[in-house]
C-alpha cells in the first residue's frame, strides 16, 4: 500500500505510519486516536 502514497509525497503531503491495526475501530474512534496523537486536529461538534 506504501507504493499507492509515492504521488502524494512528491506533492508534499506527509504520510505517518502508524505501529497500530485502526482498521477496526470506527471512523470516529480513529479520528480521536490521530487528534490525541496530534495528527490531525480536533474534532469540532457543530453548534446547534
């Protein structure tokens, strides 16, 4: 798979690699462990 992400890093996109099986968890499961891991950011709830 590490091949399918040769295009993006000449773009500049950086790619992490992960010592953790996410395939498991929920979207929202994941998205909290790269927030909590500061890869991405947190999730925003939208206001009502």
């Amino acid at each position: 798979m590490r091949s399918e992400f040769d295009p993006l890093l000449k773009t500049g996109v950086k790619v992490h690699d992960i010592a953790k099986d996410l395939g498991k968890l929920s979207p929202h499961e994941v998205h909290q462990y790269l927030a909590k891991a500061k890869l991405l950011p947190a999730r925003i709830n939208p206001s009502a």
